[in-house]
C-alpha cells in the first residue's frame, strides 16, 4: 500500500539512522521507498532540509529532487497537510523551505518540528507494516503513515469534481444576472477556474512523477529470484498492485 510515513526524532543523527534503516529495507525489497527528506531544526528554531538526491539544501531553499513530485500535491490549493507524530500544529516556518506553493507541505510539517528535533519524511509501498516498524521503533516511537489514496487522490478528484461543478452552477448564475451582479459571478467564475487550473496543473505533474516512481519499483521488482515461497508471493503481489496502479496512471493521463 503507498503511504506517507513521518517520523519524529531527537537529533539529525537518529533520523539518518533511520532513513539509512529503510534505504537497507528497500535493497533488500521488504518496502519501495521513494522520495525521502530530513527536516532538522536546531535550538533556535531554523530548519534545515536534506533529501537523499540533494546535498544539504540549508533553511530557505529547497533540492531539485522536491520540485515535481509527490510532495507538491499535498498541500497547495486543497490544504492537504497531514500532521506531524499524530497533531497538527498552527502556523507557518516563515521564511523558512520558500519555493512557490510546491513547498507548502515541508513548509508546514517544517513548522511542526519542535526546536532541536528531526522528522524523517519518505513516500514507500510496504505490503505490511513490520518492516518499518522494527527499524524504527528502537530509534522513536513517534510515527504517522498516511494512505495516500484515501487522504490524498480520492480527496484531489473529489475537489476536482466539486470544482467543475461549482463552474457550472456559477456560469448558470453568470448568464441569468445583471448589472453588479453579473460582474460578480463574473469574478466568481475567474477564480473558480483559476482554482481548477492549478489544481489540474498539480495533478499533472503528479502523474509524471508517479510514472516515473511506479516503473522504477517495477523495475526493481525484476532484479533476481526470491527463494522463500512466501516472500516470492508477497513481492508477486505487490509487484501485480504497482502495475494495476502504473496502467491506471498511464490510461488516466491518456484521456
């Protein structure tokens, strides 16, 4: 199943123990792992950013490995941020992980991260939740996974749908007013449009990225022969969901 997985830590050295724990989970297939991050913020209260295809990015500044992907649908127009260790926190890290509205998600998990703490941030499939568990729970019992489907495309095609048909209803609106009224649907209807764009926008660079992040697990999936019976079954299973996932990706983009 593809999660979210958050894990808060008490220093950048714990958190890189864990995130080098489930880089050792992917190598060995027991989960695919995608984007990773570590957010870390010192005693007076600046975040710094790695990810694991970027050198330290530094406070304000975010690595070409963010721009494109997952994580910028997962906030933006729709406020899709999930919280942190289980609790959302009001507020804004500032100045701090600025870059367009595809930040928005670190931005406000950024904000989360008590002073002096890290929090490991990574995209995987795992068919159950063990794996994970065991690598991190002796370094910090507070961690958050998130369904992506469920918290995150379902709610997107829902707005989206809830979008278009609050277009109609205000182009209805728009033809049947006069005078102010009419220039008020009128604005109404920019915005609900402009709304709808960007929100497309997003979606498409999502499903680029996702075809991309689908293949290369697939492609992992190929590599050599499992001898244990239950574990070639587990990985055939998982391996048959990312290719459902993969053609639902491809025939979606295609319409």
């Amino acid at each position: 199943m593809e999660k979210m997985i958050q894990a808060v830590f008490n220093s950048e050295v714990e958190a890189f123990k864990g995130l080098q724990a489930i880089q050792q989970l992917a190598t060995v297939k027991d989960i695919s792992l995608g984007e990773t991050y570590v957010l870390t913020k010192d005693e007076n209260g600046k975040t710094a950013i790695r990810s694991a295809k970027d050198d330290d990015q530094g406070s304000g500044a975010l690595g070409g490995g963010l721009l494109g992907g997952l994580i910028g649908l997962l906030a933006g127009p729709l406020g899709l941020i999930v919280g942190v260790a289980g609790g959302m926190i009001a507020g804004s890290a500032g100045e701090t992980l600025r870059a367009e509205s595809v930040s928005d998600y670190l931005d406000v998990v950024s904000s989360n991260v008590p002073n002096g703490k890290s929090i490991l941030v990574a995209h995987i499939w795992e068919d159950w939740e063990t794996p994970v568990n065991t690598v991190l729970l002796p370094l910090t019992d507070q961690i958050s996974r998130y369904n992506l489907d469920e918290q995150v495309y379902v709610p997107v095609q829902t707005e989206m749908s809830k979008i278009s048909d609050d277009i109609k209803q205000a182009e209805t609106k728009f033809l049947e007013a006069n005078g102010s009224t009419k220039e008020e649907w009128s604005k109404s209807l920019e915005e609900l449009r402009s709304k709808r764009d960007n929100l497309q926008k997003k979606l498409n660079i999502n499903v680029d990225y996702h075809e991309k992040q689908f293949q290369s697990w697939i492609d992992h999936h190929e590599e050599g022969a499992e001898q244990d019976e239950a574990r070639r079954a587990r990985l055939k299973k998982r391996l048959e969901e990312q290719q459902s996932r993969l053609a639902a990706l491809r025939k979606n983009k295609s319409q």
